[in-house]
C-alpha cells in the first residue's frame, strides 16, 4: 500500500507472496505435533465414525470376541492361580519340600496328610513325625535352617470365639522358626519366636492374617492383645500377617491363623497322647532354603545321611523294612495339590477356550469380508484422492483392532465376573477349599495379548482384500464382479474353517457328555438318591470319650426323629469323598508279611449305616443291639476284603487284628462301595461301629 496499491491488490499480491495459507497451515500442524499420532487419531476417529454407522455388525463382532477373549481370559486366571502363582515371600525359588518316597517294605507306614502318586508310580508322602524334625533341625546339613508346619485342617476343625460371635477358622501350625525361614515379619505387633515353641501348651499365641484382621477387627490395632477362644482355649493375638501370605501349605488361600506346633496337644487334643512325641505317626510337613553355593544334589545327599540317622534313633527299625528315600520338591507353591490335581484338565480347558476364540474370529473375519463388498465404492475413492494402498491397509488394521479391543474390554469384564466360577466346580470335585483367584497384571498383558493378536489374526485378510481394489473397477456400477468372485473363495473358505472347527467342538462335547453318562450310569454299590450329608466336628475338650460317642449317638437320634427323615446315618469318612483312612488288616492265624499289603481302607459308622446308604448285604448279619460299647468288637468287610484275605473260605466268624492288638469279628460282607473315586475300582474295606471305638472324635 505505501508502493501505491490499492488494499485490495495489496492483499492479493501479499497472498501470493506468502504462499497457500492452508498448505502452511497443515505444515506448522505437522511440525508442532507427532505426525504418527495424528493420523492414528484420525483413523481411530474414522474408524469409530464407521463402526458407530453398523450398530448391528459391531455388536455381532464384539460379542463374538467377548465370548471367544472372556473364556480365555477365564481359564487363564484358573491357571495362574494353579500352576503360577508362587507364595508371597521373598526368594521363594530357594524353598525346598523334604518329600519322601513310600511302598509297603517302608518303616514309614502311619503318614497323614496329601500325597500323591508320580509318573513312576511311586507314593509321594511330604510328611515327618516331630521327633524326627527336631533331630533333623538340630543335625548339620547343607540345606537352610529347617522349619515345620502343617495345616490344621486334615486333622480337625477349630471353633473360634471373638467377643461371643463363634465361628469355624482355618489355622496352619508352625515352627518357631517358621516366620524366620519364609524370610516374612507381620505388618502389626511381631511374628512367632522360638521361645513361643519351647515347650507344649506353654505360649498359646497366634498370629493372624491380614484378610482376618480386616474381617474380624475393621484392621484396627487394638487386635493386638486381644484373647480368643480356640477350641475353649484361650489364645492371646500377637501380631497380623502381612497381606497376600498364605502361609507354606498352600498359595490358593490364607489361613486365618498360625499358631506354635507346641500349641497342637492342647488345641487338637487327641486320646491316644500328643502327637509331638509320638515318632510312628508322620504329620508335619518341613521345609528349608537352599543356599546358593549349595547345588540340590549335595544338599539331598546330606539331609538324606540325617534322615536316616533321626530314624534310627527316634524308631525301632525292624530287618526287614527298609528306610524311605529322600526327595527335595521345589517350595515355591507349597504343597502344590491345586496344581497336580489340576494339571491334566486346565491344558485342555485351555484348548476348548483357544478353539472358541478362533472360531470367533474365524466368524469376524467373514463378516468383515462381507461388510468390504459394501465398501468397495468407498476404498475406491480414497485411491482416487490419493491414499496408498499402505494408508488403506493401516485404515481397516485400526478398524479391527478397535474391534479386538472393544470385545477385549466386554472379555475381560466377563472373565472377572466369571473367575470363581471354575475354581468352585473343580475345587468341590475335589473336596478341597476354592482356589482364590487374583486378577493382577499378567491377567490385563495376557488379555491385552489376545486383542491384539486376534485383532491383527481376523483383520488381516479383509484389510488385504480391500487394497486389492481396483481403481477404475470400484467407480464403475458394474465393475465389481472381480472382487465379488475373490470375496467368494475367501468367504468359502471361512466357512469351511468354521464349519470345521464347529464339527471339533462338537465332537468334543459329545464326548464330554458321553464320559459324564457314562460316569453317572456307574453303579457306586450304595444308593445315591435323597442322600443329604453334612458334617460336625465334637471338640475333644468339651467332649472327651466317651461323651463324644453319647453325643453322637443322641444327635443320630434327634435327626431320625425328623419329619421326612426315613434312616440316619453317622460315619467318620463319607463315601466319594476323596479322602480315605487306612488301618492294618490282619487276619488272625496269618503273620504279618512287609512285603504284601495288609492295610485296608476303614470307615467308623453308626448300626443303621448299611440301610441308609442302601449297601446290599451279601451274607451274614448286620449291625444290631447286641453290639454294644461293652461289647466283643465287631466288624463288615466287602467283598474286596473278601476276595484278598479270605479265598475259598467263609470270612464270617473269623476275627482280625488291627493295629494298637484290637481284635474284631466279621459278621457280614457286604457289597463293594466306592470308596474315595468314582474311577477307582473297589479297595478291601472293613466297617466298625463308631460307638465301640475309643479314639472316634468326629461323624
């Protein structure tokens, strides 16, 4: 304007000057921003923009992966908690399991507790009698300091009282080196010492978990001081246990409490004396830590010389039995029983759930072939403007990720909700308490894994047949009979892939269905219709023998005073239950042989057992009157027991002995009951009347 021009032509000549406004617009965007990002939002927004145009496609699409990503994520929170987690304490791969290896020439013959046989067919027994942890804690050996524990419940249920509200609790008795070993202190008050474990019964304390003391106490601080009332004794609490320990048992669930092993006579009272001076009854589990510079086979090869000479000198070791050989099991899990129980059906649960989710998508990518065609138009377009077939390709992959995704998220929602559904069903299979599952972060990368993969799995090929698109074929009306026909084939063969994996499913649980059929058409040799079980557990303080046999006897007979109650029965091991007792089975004339098997599974039960479970009777009588407290003991074998003691010859009359010289008559055989497994064939089973044993502490 100062050279002359008018405003107008100044504007113009200085537009020119300047250059295009929007180009130089979009250029100082692009170097202000990363341009990456820019475009990837931009193709997120596009993408929702497309999505949000078929309501209809996208929830079929999403649902689809929903199913296929929330079954997954659901068996891979079951195996995590299975066969991953580890116990919450530092280093817990330098833990070690002594295990030991039993067969019937063993001196090692009264174990309690898990067990489990290996690939070799060997019994595997993680147990120790408390004579021979203590010569093996105070012996050198090349493996950590040794600390005992074992959970309370495979022995007895314990009743606590806290400000008069009673309630059944879960417990884990330790060592007083016990907190020392698993390297963990507690969060409030202190842990368990050695002095704490001196002498039986001398300090009933007890440290409890975190969960408990939020549920029991709202985490208040003044819990620690506190007395409660365990199995009527009172036990003062020391200090709380920091959150996520479980204790050395087991890494699925915490134990409320743990108390000293010295605590187990007064607690866990039994009438045949206190278990820790008892050298033939193995019940403790021990572990230690491997030390670094210690390889595993030294440390075995010196804990194994200390076994042997704890046995010798805490047992009578006779000729012909033989000492049990030692094994180190990783400690990392515990005991581990969840796993091993769950190790042949979670690879297969892990499967079935894979072949659900590619099916489904299997069943995205054919509908997102089929939603291409109604695009092609528009990819043709965008070719026409300028776009690359990479810009395409990165399009329709954003596209599909948003819908991996989106099913993703509805997965994960579906598999938190549903994550105590499988552990519950396969824990009651077992008879075990349900495995606690944690959704933590390897939940979130696993489900954040299978979106992406299965994102880029099903958006693959429907992206690729896009940038197929011709130029000239997309704008003409009747230009599209190319890409139809490659839609097609592509099409057909997706189909055939999920009709394919549909038919594998199917099949699957065809035979899934057939095996449950087959397992309910088996005959279990009791009746099975209108049973209804439930449990009690008469503490031994408030009911010694024989008031514990007087109050069973009038609870059987409250109960079959019942409207609708036709027979009732008390037994201390119910059938299929998973869990067995054994006891020695000797037949009087015969002698005792180390190398056969003359144990026998044994069940406590009440005169009207056999009636009420609906177990025909082969011969002889059954339970009656005349079998009194007072009275010879008696006793019905099936004919398992049967066939294995009593060939060609009529067992009825004849008398056994079992261990502790008691010495039963046979008055009948019975039919063969499943005992412990559904699978398993019948094993020899005698039968005794609960009220003529006098170590009968629970029905």
């Amino acid at each position: 304007m100062r050279q002359g021009m008018c405003q107008k032509e100044a504007v113009s000549a200085a537009r020119r000057q300047f250059g295009n406004i929007t180009l130089l617009q979009q250029h100082q965007r692009e170097a202000r921003s990363f341009q990456s990002l820019a475009v990837l939002l931009q193709d997120v927004r596009y993408g929702l923009r497309m999505l949000g145009k078929s309501p209809g496609f996208t929830a079929i699409a999403v649902a689809s992966l929903a199913l296929g990503i929330g079954a997954n994520t659901t068996i891979f929170t079951l195996a995590k908690a299975a066969l991953f987690d580890t116990l919450s304490v530092p280093h817990a791969d330098q833990l070690r399991l002594l295990s030991i290896l039993q067969d019937r020439r063993s001196v090692v013959q009264h174990n309690w507790g898990d067990f489990y046989t290996d690939a070799k067919g060997r019994t595997v027994v993680a147990s120790f009698s408390y004579p021979v942890y203590q010569e093996l804690h105070r012996r050198d050996h090349t493996l950590g300091d040794l600390f005992a524990f074992v959970d309370t419940g495979q022995f007895d249920h314990l009743a606590a009282t806290i400000d008069g509200h009673a309630e059944v609790v879960t417990a884990e008795l330790v060592s007083g080196n016990f907190f020392q070993g698993m390297s963990v202190g507690t969060v409030l008050g202190r842990p368990i010492e050695p002095a704490d474990d001196a002498t039986p019964g001398s300090s009933p304390v007890a440290v409890i978990s975190e969960a408990f003391w939020e549920r029991r106490f709202g985490r208040s601080p003044s819990a620690i001081g506190k007395t409660i009332d365990l199995n009527l004794t009172p036990v003062t609490i020391i200090g709380v246990a920091p959150k996520g320990f479980t204790g050395a048992s087991h890494v699925q669930a915490s134990q409320d409490l743990f108390l000293p092993l010295s605590m187990q006579p007064v607690i866990l009272a039994r009438e045949d004396g206190s278990l820790l001076s008892n050298s033939d009854i193995w019940w403790i589990q021990v572990m230690g830590r491997l030390r670094p510079d210690i390889s595993e086979e030294s440390a075995r090869a010196s804990l194994t010389v200390s076994l042997d000479q704890a046995i010798r000198s805490t047992m009578t070791v006779p000729k012909d039995r033989t000492l049990p050989p030692l094994f180190l099991l990783p400690g990392n899990r515990g005991w581990n029983y969840a796993a091993r129980e769950l190790e042949r059906p979670v690879p297969l649960l892990v499967s079935l759930a894979g072949l659900v989710l590619l099916l489904a998508c299997a069943n995205v990518a054919n509908l997102l072939l089929g939603r291409a065609s109604s695009r092609h138009r528009e990819m043709s377009v965008r070719l026409a403007l300028g776009a690359g077939k990479t810009r395409i390709l990165r399009q329709m992959l954003t596209e599909s990720l948003m819908l991996s995704t989106l099913g993703g998220g509805a997965g994960l929602l579906l598999g938190y909700l549903g994550r105590n559904v499988l552990p519950r069903l396969l824990s009651s299979s077992w008879g075990s308490t349900t495995l606690a599952t944690h959704f933590d972060w390897r939940v979130f990368l696993f489900t954040l894994s299978i979106c992406v993969v299965t994102g880029l799995g099903f958006g693959v090929g429907p992206a690729w047949q896009a940038t197929r698109t011709t130029l000239n074929s997309g704008l003409k009306d009747g230009g599209m009979t190319v890409t139809h026909r490659r839609k097609g084939l592509a099409g057909k063969a997706l189909v055939i892939f999920q009709v394919s994996l549909c038919m594998l499913l199917l099949v699957g649980a065809g035979l899934f269905v057939r095996t449950l059929a087959n397992l309910d058409a088996l005959d279990p040799g009791f009746r099975k219709e209108g049973l209804l079980l439930f449990a009690i557990d008469p503490s031994a303080r408030r009911y010694p023998a024989p008031k514990n046999i007087e109050v069973l006897h009038q609870l059987e007979g409250r109960v079959a005073a019942l409207p609708g109650v036709e027979s009732v029965t008390l037994s201390s091991e119910p059938l299929l239950a998973q869990s067995r007792s054994s006891r020695d089975f000797v037949p009087d004339g015969s002698s005792r042989n180390a190398g056969r098997d003359q144990g026998a599974l044994f069940n406590s039960v009440g005169q009207s057992s056999f009636a009420t479970m609906g177990i025909p009777i082969r011969y002889g009588r059954s339970f009656d009157f005349r079998d009194t407290p007072s009275s010879p003991k008696v006793a019905i074998i099936n004919q398992a027991s049967a066939r294995r003691e009593f060939t060609g010859t009529d067992p009825v009359g004849r008398t056994f002995t079992t261990k502790g010289g008691d010495r039963h008559e046979i008055v009948r055989v019975c039919a063969d009951a499943k005992y412990g497994w559904l699978r398993s064939d019948p094993s020899p089973t005698f039968y005794v009347l609960y009220t003529q044993e006098k170590d009968t502490l629970a029905a």
